[in-house]
C-alpha cells in the first residue's frame, strides 16, 4: 500500500476547492458558529455570563457533540456521493491514485473545513479572556477532543457516503451511527443491558467505554489520556478502511 | 450463479472486512485500556499527585499496603460509579508510583462467600446494601505493621478531597503512636462527675466530640493552672477559657511558638457552661457565661468582644417542628455552605450551627494569615449577649444590619510573635525582687517568635461541640443511638485531624475547581456600584425622611385624634405618600441605568461571537462567488 503525500495533498486541495466553490462550507461554518455561540450565552443552554465563570467546558464545549451531530454529517455526505452521482469516481480512479490515498486526502480536506470553523470561535476564547481568568490548558484541551470528535463523526460520515450516491441517505444513516455512537454510552442504555441476565459483563463495559461522551468528557476535563486519543483515533481508522473496503468492493462490482 | 457469487463476493466480504476491522479496534481499545499514560493540561493540576502527598510518600519507612475492595460483577457495581471506580483505582496507582516500592497495592473483589469478602469484614469494611439486595463494596484498608485504617466507603461526593482523605490515611497508618490531643477546660468535656459526693451516680460519659477524638488520639487533660504544655501535645484545644492566669497563657503562648496548633473556642453566651456548672447539678439556676483570652488575641491582631452575640437574619434557626414559630436571631443555621477557601477542613461539611456566637475582628500581625472557614453573611449585627436569649420580635425590633460579614471560626496560620515581649511573667503573688532573678534565669527558653509555622483555629462559639447541639440522643433497648443533625463534629474532627498532621497534609488543599469569576463582571459592576453608590445614598436618605415624616404623622392621627382624620392630616399624608413613591421610582430609574451599562457590554461581546463572524464568512463567501463569476465571464468573453 503506497502512499504517497504529495497525492494526499493534492487530493485534499481538489476536494477543498470543490467545498468552496458551493455554498455548502460557508453555510456549515456560519451554521455552526451561530449556534455554538448562541448555545454559549443563552440563559436556557450555555448560560456562559450568568455563570460567571471564566471556563468554556460546559458553556461551550458541552454543545459541540450535539452540533457535530448535526452538521458534520453534512458535510462528510457529498465526500463520495457526489462523485457516485457525478460519475466522476470513474475518472478518479484512472489516475495514479490509490483508494488510501484517496480516501484519507477527502478526510483531511474536509476535517479541514471543520478545523477553519473551530478557528473561527477564536472570539469566544478572546471573550472569557477578557472577561476573566480561564484556565488555559482546560480550553486547548477542550478544543483538542473537539477536533477529535469532529474526525471521528467525518470518518463515519465519509463510510457512509461511500456506500450511496444519495447524500440524504448516506446524511441520516451517519446520523444515526453516530447517534448510536453516543447513546451506546448512555447509562440508561447500558442499565438496560444489564439486566439481560445472560449478556457478559465484558460485553457490557465494552459497550459503554465504547460510547462518545465518556471519551470526549474525559479529554475535555483537561487530561490528555492516551486511551482516550486512541479511541477516537482508532475510530477514525476503522472507519476511512470501511470507506475503503466499500469503495473498493463497488469497483470490482460487475 | 456467476452473479449471486459475485453479490455474495462484493457485499458479504466488504461486510466482513469491515466487521473484522472493527473487531481490532475494539480489542486494541481493550489492550490500551490497561496503559494509564496522562497527561495533565489543566492549571489547577486535578489530576497530578500535590507535593504534600508526594513528601509524606517520601518519608515513609516502613512498608505500608493498600487494600483496595472493589466489586466488579455487574450486578454488585452500579455503572456511574464504575467510572469513579475506576478514577479511584487509578489515583491509588499513581500513589504507588510515587512512592517508589514503599507501598503496595492489593485488589479484592469481595464476591459473596469468598476470601476477599472475609478480608473485607476483617478490616472493617461493610459494602453497602444495593436495592437488587446485593452487596456492593468500594473500600480501601490502609495497613502498617498492626495498624490499619480504614476508608470504609469511598465517597463519590468526597472525590476532590479523595487524595486528601488517602493521604491523611496512610499518614495515620504510618504513625506509631496515637498522637497527643490536649484539653484545657473547666467544661466537664471528659465526662466523669462533677461533684464528688454524688459519686453513687452513674459518671456522665465524655462528650461526642472527645468520644470521636479517642479514635485517633490520645485524649489529655491538660490542667488550667500549667507552668508548661507538655511537648507531646500535638494539638492544643483551649475550651471556654476564663480567666486564665498568666502562667498558663505564657504556657499556651510557648507552645504555640514552638510549633504547637491551636483550636481556640471562645463565647459571649455558652449554654453548655450554664447547663453543666455546678449551680446547675444542684439544680439551681445559673447564668451562661462567657470567655475570651484577649492578652492572646492582642497579640495576634484579634479582636473578641465577649459581650457581643452576632444576629444575623439570613441565617436564623427555625423550630422544624413548628415552623410558623419565630425564628431564633442569635442561633445561627448554615446550611448548604459552600467551600469557598477549598480548605480540606471544609470537607463533607455543609451544614452547621453556632449558638450564641460571638465574632472576631481581624487586623493581623505581620506574618500571619487568614482563612475563613465560617462567616456570617453581611445582614447581620453585634447585640450584647444579654439581648441574645430574648425573643426574636424584641431582637428584630432594635436590629440595624451592619453590612458587613462577620468571621465566626477562622484560621490563623505563619510565623506568631510573642504575646510576652518581656519574657516570662511574674506570678502575682510572688515576691519582686526574687522575680527579676528569675526572670534572667527563665529567659533562655523564651521564644519569641515561631520557628516555623503555627496554626490557630479560633471559633467564636463553644456551644457548637456540645452534645446537644450537634446529636440527638435516642435510647433504645438500653442502647443510645447517635445521630448527628448538623456537621459541627465533623468540621471539629476534620479541624482536629488536619492540624496534628505535618504541615505537608495541611497543605493539601482541596482540589476544587479554582474559583475562576468573570473579574471584569465584577469590577464593572463595583466600578458603576460606585458611581451611583453617591446618588442612591442621597435618594435613599430623602426617601428615609420622607418615611419618617410619614410615620410621624400616622402616629400624630392616633395619638391626638380619637379615630377620624382631618381633611389636613389626610392630604399631608398623601402627599408624603406621593412622595415616597417618587423616591422609589427614582431609586429603581438609578438601578437600571447602571444595569444597563453592564448589560450593554455583555450584549456587545454576545453579538460578536454570535454574529460577527459568521456575517465575515458569508460576506468573505458571497465576495469570492462574485469574484470568480466575474472571472469566468473574463474568460468566455
């Protein structure tokens, strides 16, 4: 499996241009930064001045997985459906490029895109700054496991784009594997499990420290687990190989 | 059959591969689960060991083992605690590696019937009772040589003060002996009786708090009339001092220098005193008294006012049992308090009670500083004691809130400066002249100053440890049965326990989430308190004349005349009326202005985050769409 950067990078560049062309980027980054900011300071969610404390971790970040689940799978849903759609996934694999190289430049590409919106929340950091004295470890770590969780939705989304040249459906079948994804930690469902007498315990820890927030709440607290970053890491993986193994499987398909 | 082996080739084997691939992922997950390499990003450093902890690891020298029971079967563990379970668990590793091979970690999983459960009951640990009727344990035994501490039930609510508690655990395991508690009193706190002659009685067991203390302390009396505090003493408790002689407070003065910590219990109006003095045995009535040690004090830069009880009306005990009663001024309820100065003392203390407390005025001697552990809130005045004790309609009457918070228990801690500048001092009655020869003599040993740092736990009450203030004593089938109300004896058991430890233990702090407040908020707000802080005053006196003028005259109409106002009189009170509720208007105009200008700022701040930028990127959006139409229509043209 050759890879080689420099068909990464141009693929990334190719795929970035494709999602400014179309309104599609701006509209997720304006979406996401109105309502992250509303959810912030409004007195039902975020309450970030009415708590009159200088942190970020349950005014800001808190939101983040809700807003990813949302959004992100908008934008990972025309990684591969579109080409489907267009035809133009012919033409890609005619050029000297592998499926890897590929599959991970349209990743970087767009969790570029979700990286350019995370940045853009810069004034929110500048206001609890001004207004106070935060905690800066706390702050990079939060936007640390956002970042993360952010990949990991894309990976998803990318998997499931990969299986349709629908968007709407490959947007709500990641939006429920993602959902599924952070309920599975949930302890009303886990309770559940439990109680089916015959399911092993193994099974059930499995499932719940399989579950996002657990992970992401963890990193956002401000310690920088390792076993926290591979999860998501390893989420990442295993979703671009499906991506993949699918488009792989569609191209030998007769 | 070419197509369907293909269909089957295509989608069963992608679907396969997928499946596998996300079979290794959940098993490396499984595989790293065991490695706990952190990093930690936060400031307040949560997650890290505190160097207190990692200095009294260091100086252990003898092996100390750590067993930890936890349950791990499913239905004995409920699943939120399992991630405290195991935060816990980890905690204990780190201790491990801190202390580089002096202390050992075993895990027990106390299944019912097993070794690990008889373990458990050994070392006192009981698990506690789910509601599926099985049992579930997170304990941890912490065991030197023949000494074992326990840590029965790891407390979820208790997490941030968890290193504290595993500290001070291992700490006291590692001690040989019990260390020295002392009890200077006239109360009868050890219990036994008070007048001979009725010995035929059965002795009147000691109160709660020395029952507690006996647990891990050596408990001494130490008498009122002392030349010198024994250097034993790991902790001194000064309870209802009055009228100490001289000697004895040069005596309390030295040790405290020395190094010596002090818990101080003063009060301008103890019941404990009135119900256990000798009149009262006899049945006669006595009156409560008071105490204070103000050579002491001066000193440190304190002030007591023993005939001074505090009324504070945001904190006024009520009768549970009769709500629509009156309340109590002067007995003061705490409840939900909240751990602001993240002293451990405050630890599992959320509710407390002072009874006829006094309060301490603080203007400290260089070198030393303050902690507040409890205040009263600002809606509150000194009254003389003599007041306190009558009904609260007779209190309020005469009640003018001082606005300002009183210290009711604070810590003193730093370097202390003598109280006895000149040395020792003389005894009354002894002669002059042998004195001075004494004096030159006794003066070697004079400290003037701590060699290192002292604390003194000052508390403007002494009613608060007294058993019928803090426990209820309930007799059943010839046992007594305890139950506290309020958390008075496990502040005084923490108060006890932090201070006989090293100054490595006190320094653990809590590790609380620092408090991080908006400042600028703050500031604003004091900044426009300020500027309009002169208008509302001047507002407010109008408006207080103008209420009294109003008085005045509704009193002038039932004094002079029978029932009946005159035409005067009643539109004099209108227009005072009137008046009054100008002043008001003006005062809640005022207000709002200076709201508004906070508001303002935040409302400006609000719009940049939410609006700013994403109107940057449609218009950053919109710029470059026309700029590449543009473009495009360059090049068909």
């Amino acid at each position: 499996m050759k890879i080689k950067f420099s068909t990464i990078i141009t693929i990334m560049k190719r795929e970035l241009a494709g999602y400014f062309a179309s309104p599609l980027a701006y509209v997720f980054i304006v979406i996401f930064l109105i309502l992250s900011g509303f959810f912030t300071f409004n007195k039902w969610f975020g309450k970030l001045f009415l708590n009159n404390e200088a942190t970020l971790s349950y005014s800001f970040f808190a939101f983040h997985p809700w807003l990813y689940l949302l959004l992100v799978p908008a934008v990972a849903m025309r990684l591969w459906s579109e080409e489907y759609k267009s035809g133009t996934i012919e033409l890609l694999f005619t050029m000297p490029v592998t499926v890897t190289e590929a599959v991970i430049g349209k990743f970087v590409a767009a969790w570029l895109v979700i990286v350019a919106s995370l940045a853009l929340t810069f004034p929110t950091v500048y206001t609890v700054y001004e207004f106070g004295e935060p905690d800066g470890g706390l702050i990079i770590a939060g936007y640390c496991s956002s970042f993360l969780l952010a990949g990991a939705f894309l990976a998803i989304g990318s998997f499931t784009s990969s299986l349709t040249r629908n968007q709407v459906v490959s947007f709500i079948f990641s939006l429920v594997l993602c959902l599924l994804l952070i309920l599975i930690g949930f302890p009303a469902i886990t309770d559940f499990f439990v109680k089916i007498s015959w399911m092993p315990v193994g099974i059930v820890d499995i499932m719940s420290a399989s579950g996002v927030f657990d992970h992401y709440n963890n990193l956002k607290r401000g310690l920088l687990d390792f076993r926290d970053i591979f999860y998501f890491l390893s989420l990442i993986v295993v979703f671009l190989t499906a991506t993949g193994i699918s488009l792989a499987s569609k191209r030998t398909a007769i | 059959m070419n197509k369907l082996t293909a269909f089957i080739k295509k989608y069963v084997f992608s679907a396969f591969g997928i499946f596998l691939v996300l079979l290794i992922a959940i098993l490396a997950n499984v595989l790293v689960h065991r490695c706990s390499l952190r990093i930690d990003l936060t400031e307040d450093k949560l997650f890290t060991l505190s160097d207190g902890t990692k200095k009294i690891l260091s100086k252990l020298d003898t092996p100390v083992v750590i067993r930890f029971y936890c349950s791990r079967r499913e239905n004995q563990m409920p699943v939120p605690l399992r991630g405290f379970a195991t935060r816990v668990e980890e905690l204990l590793k780190e201790y491990v590696r801190a202390a580089n091979g002096k202390l050992k970690l075993q895990k027990f999983d106390p299944v019912p019937d097993s070794d690990a459960e008889d373990s458990a009951t050994m070392d006192g640990i009981a698990g506690e009772m789910l509601p599926t009727g099985e049992k579930f344990y997170l304990g941890i035994a912490v065991n030197c040589l023949d000494k074992t501490v326990t840590i029965p039930t790891v407390n979820p609510m208790r997490e941030n003060t968890l290193e504290y508690d595993l500290t001070r655990a291992i700490y006291e395991a590692s001690q040989a002996k019990m260390p020295v508690f002392g009890i200077m009193t006239s109360l009868p706190v050890m219990g036994g009786n008070m007048i001979p002659f009725m010995q035929n009685q059965a002795p009147k067991p000691p109160w709660i708090f020395v029952q507690e203390l006996k647990r891990n302390f050596e408990v001494k009396s130490i008498p009122k009339e002392t030349e010198s505090i024994p250097s034993d003493v790991r902790v001194l408790l000064v309870l209802h001092p009055q009228e100490l002689s001289k000697k004895t407070l040069y005596a309390i003065d030295q040790y405290l220098l020395s190094g010596g910590r002090l818990i101080i219990a003063v009060d301008p109006l103890s019941i404990a005193e009135q119900r256990s003095s000798m009149k009262a045995m006899m049945g006669q009535q006595s009156m409560p008294g008071s105490s204070s040690i103000p050579e002491l004090f001066s000193a440190w830069g304190i002030e007591f006012d023993k005939d001074k009880v505090v009324v504070d009306v945001d904190h006024s005990a009520r009768n549970f049992n009769n709500p629509d009663a009156d309340s109590y001024p002067a007995v003061l309820d705490f409840v939900d308090i909240q751990n602001k100065s993240g002293d451990t003392a405050l630890s599992g203390v959320s509710h407390l009670n002072m009874i006829y407390c006094g309060a301490f005025k603080c203007d400290l001697k260089e070198g030393l500083t303050k902690t507040v552990l409890l205040e009263s809130s600002p809606k509150s005045q000194l009254i003389n004691s003599f007041m306190a004790q009558a009904d609260a309609s007779t209190i309020m009457k005469s009640f003018v809130s001082d606005d300002k918070a009183k210290d009711l228990i604070i810590k003193i801690s730093g370097k202390f400066k003598t109280a006895f500048p000149d040395g020792k001092p003389s005894d009354d009655k002894k002669d002059d002249k042998k004195d001075s020869e004494n004096k030159t003599a006794d003066n070697s040993s004079h400290l003037k100053e701590s060699s290192k740092e002292s604390v003194v736990i000052l508390v403007s009450d002494v009613d608060f440890i007294a058993d019928e203030f803090c426990v209820s004593k309930q007799k059943f089938l010839g046992q007594t049965f305890v139950q506290p109300y309020n958390d008075n004896l496990i502040l005084f058991q923490n108060l006890a326990e932090q201070l006989s430890g090293d100054n490595d233990l006190i320094s653990i702090r809590c590790k609380k989430i620092k408090e991080r407040p908006f400042t600028k908020l703050i500031n604003m707000q004091n900044e426009a308190q300020q500027k309009y802080q002169k208008k509302i005053l001047e507002i407010e006196e109008e408006k207080q004349s103008v209420q009294n003028k109003l008085n005045e005259l509704q009193k002038a109409k039932s004094s002079s005349q029978k029932l009946i106002l005159s035409p005067e009189q009643k539109e004099e009170i209108e227009k005072f009326k009137k008046k009054l509720a100008e002043k008001n208007k003006q005062l809640k105009e005022l207000r709002k202005e200076f709201r508004q200008d906070i508001e303002s700022t935040m409302l400006k701040y609000e719009i940049m985050n939410i609006a700013l930028f994403p109107a940057i990127v449609v218009i950053v959006g919109i710029s470059l769409y026309m700029f590449s139409k543009v473009r495009s229509r360059r090049k068909a043209a």
